[in-house]
C-alpha cells in the first residue's frame, strides 16, 4: 500500500533535520510506527524553509517542499503563520510529488495550511485528518484579553505583528472552508469534530483515527504516584502565546485562590515573561504575577516537562477552544488528577467526575472551587488520575492507532 502523507511538520524527518527542535509531536510518532508495518510504503511531503533534496529516513521516502521568502516584514509574518503564500505553485509542486509517488491514498494532516487544495488537482482519494478547526477557532481567538489591552500592546511594536495574525487568520479559516467543502474523507476522533466537520464537509465519509503520544510518556516509570499534595498546592498548565489558550484564566483563578487564602504554586510552561500574551494580561490586570504564586517555565523538552509533571499535583486546562489537547492527553497518560475547561472536543477526552472535572471556560470561579475540591480529597483526585490513565492508554495504544489509520486505508481504497 502507498501513501502519500501532506504534513505541516518533517514528522520524524525532524530526527535530522533538527534533532534539538522541540516540535514533531504526534506525526512524528506515528510515522515511527506505521513504517514497521511491512505492508505500508510511505512518502512524506512538508513545507521546509531551506532548498532540500528528497531523501530517505527511517524507511520512509520524504519530499521538503521549500517554502518562498517574502521581502517585507507583514508578509513574512503573514507567510509563517498561514503559509499560503505563493500558493498556486506550492499546489503545482505537490501534484508533481503526486504524480511521481503515485500513492493509493493521499492523507493530509491537518486543514490549517494549504495542503488540502491538493483535492482540486487529483483523482487520487485524498483523507484529510482533523487536528484544529479555524473557523470556530475564529470565534473564540481572542478571547479572554479585551481588544484594548492587545492595541495597548500593539502601541508597543506588535501592530504588524497582529494585523498579520489577524488577516491570515480569517484567510485561513475561509480557505480551510473552500477545503472542506469538496472533502470526501475525514479522519476525526471527538464529538465536536465529528459535528463540525459534518456542517464544513457534508459529503464526507467519517472515520476514527487517535493520536500517538510522546514516547517518554508511555513509560512505566512515568506515573504520578505522589501519597499526598504539596503544601502549597502545585498546579501546572502547558499552553502557548495566543488569547484564546487562556492564560487570563490562570491569573485570576490564581487571584481568588490567593485572596481566599488557599497557597498555590502554578507552573506555566510554554510561555515566559517576553511573551505576548502574559504582557497584555499583566497591563489588563494589573497584577504582578509572583505575588500570586505564577511561575512563567517557558518551552521545556518532553523530559523536563515530564519531571515538573510528575512533581505537581493537579493539571489544570484552561483554553477557551481546543479540540483534543495533546497537552492534557499527556498528563492522563501520566495518571495525574486533572482539571479542564469544558470546550470543543475536551468531553470526548475527559469524562466528568470519573477521570477529571470539566468546568465552563473562561469562569474563574468554578476552576478554584474544583481545585479545591480536588485538594480537599485526595482519595478521589487519586481515582480520577488512574482511571483517566487506564483510558488514555487504551486511546493512544500505538497498535490501535495504527490498526485504526491503516484500516481507513483499506477502507477508501475498496471504496474508490
């Protein structure tokens, strides 16, 4: 069987090509394990900034598709973020990889970029995986922070910046769109992408395809097994430099468990003290961050993160939007008592008072009391951890999801 993979990342090409680079994720796993299948011949196709030859790794024939420079400064941002530019010749170079691979199926990871409109080019059944959706991401991404703390920010040299997220944004989500309307395939795994796809992509066929975590995280000597919480209480949260993440939500529920006189320590890991966000929530709020237990750990690698895990007691989610967090997948996998915004796909992923606690997104209130819920019962935020554990390691089984991709293969091929 020949596929053919349209990918937003080298996958585990990035072994090579960045061996230091913190990003890859699940791709990147799964390319590991479906090439131990003796019946797949896989291709990869990525965008790369560099002129790259294709080459071969890890059993695995890869494409790098150089990326064009844009000159001024708004259409590089603008290019980063959405990587349309030029885009009718990045198409034409993907039909030519099409053509030349020849594949039984073509599966596009993610509708983010440009790679979908491949669907326009070829007769080859194209299976386009759901990772994100932009256009309810678009209702909910700025979120949280009001408009006039981001222009006060903005005042501050970020107005090209912004007005590139902004533009690229709402191009994305309207080609995104174009992407899905013609889609025949679509390889989801929550609720809310089932739903929304069968709105974007009516004429789709859906099916159920997971994700493989990180490899540390399936490691046995990996488990949250702490016999009682810290004192102060340890709360962590992986996220990222964006408004609709909700790293407001951290700050005030971290003020009410302050002024309430709970001590608490929360970790943020992903952003630091240059990043945008916290800057426009700090000048929103007004509020130093020290006095009320945040610690900004910035970008850490999957051992440093799993290490700061393991030594906290409760994952708190915060987001306003999310479709499958792998960021709270990987802290089930870990068993950890977790607590998380109920949004997009999130109730797929969690069960409510059996593995976690889902709270209403962006309410600071109901967060801290379910910490404390969690805190003043550590017998059952100990019961919740493991049976959210045993359920994410059936889910991310790297023999199920790979039985459940290759069985959508086979599927699309009997039907085209």
């Amino acid at each position: 069987m020949k596929i053919l993979w349209l990918s937003n990342n080298p996958c585990y090409a990035i072994e090579k090509l960045s061996p230091n680079t913190q990003s890859g994720g699940w791709l990147k796993a799964l390319n590991y394990h479906m090439v131990k299948q003796k019946d797949i011949e896989l291709s990869i196709c990525f965008y790369w900034p560099e002129d790259l030859e294709p080459f071969e790794f890890h059993n695995t024939t890869y494409y790098p598709i150089t990326t064009s420079k844009p000159k001024s400064f708004l259409k590089k941002i603008r290019h980063k973020i959405s990587g349309n530019n030029n885009q009718s010749a990045e198409i034409k170079k993907i039909n030519d990889i099409v053509n030349q691979v020849n594949p039984d199926v073509i599966h596009v990871h993610g509708t983010e970029l440009n790679f979908g409109l491949i669907q326009y080019e070829t007769t080859t059944p194209v299976l386009i995986s759901i990772q994100g959706i932009l256009s309810p991401y678009l209702e909910k991404y700025f979120s949280g922070v009001p408009e006039k703390y981001l222009k006060q920010i903005k005042r501050r040299g970020f107005i090209h910046f912004f007005k590139a997220l902004n533009n690229a944004f709402i191009l994305n989500a309207e080609r995104e769109r174009h992407i899905l309307k013609v889609a025949k395939h679509i390889m989801g795994r929550t609720d809310w992408d089932k739903r929304v796809t069968r709105l974007l992509a009516p004429e789709s066929n859906y099916f159920l395809g997971n994700e493989i975590l990180r490899q540390a995280f399936y490691n046995d000597n990996n488990i949250w097994n702490k016999s009682s919480f810290d004192k102060p209480i340890k709360l962590i949260t992986t996220t990222g430099d964006v408004a609709y993440k909700g790293f407001e939500l951290i700050v005030k529920t971290a003020k009410i468990l302050h002024d309430y006189g709970i001590e608490a320590e929360w970790y943020v890991v992903g952003l630091n003290e240059n990043n945008l966000i916290p800057k426009a929530v700090k000048v929103w709020l007004k509020q130093d961050l020290d006095d009320i237990g945040i610690k900004l750990l910035g970008v850490m690698n999957e051992t440093e993160l799993i290490q700061k895990l393991l030594e906290s007691d409760i994952y708190c989610q915060v987001s306003h939007i999310e479709n499958s967090p792998n960021s709270l997948c990987e802290a089930m996998m870990l068993g950890m008592p977790l607590v998380a915004t109920n949004v997009g796909g999130t109730s797929s992923i969690l069960e409510n008072n059996r593995e976690g606690i889902l709270v209403q997104e962006g309410e600071p209130y109901e967060l801290a009391g379910a910490i404390i819920e969690l805190k003043n019962d550590y017998k059952k935020a100990k019961a919740y951890g493991y049976n959210g554990r045993k359920r994410a390691l059936e889910r991310h089984k790297p023999s199920k999801v790979v039985e459940e991709v290759i069985t959508t293969y086979n599927t699309i091929i009997q039907k085209s």
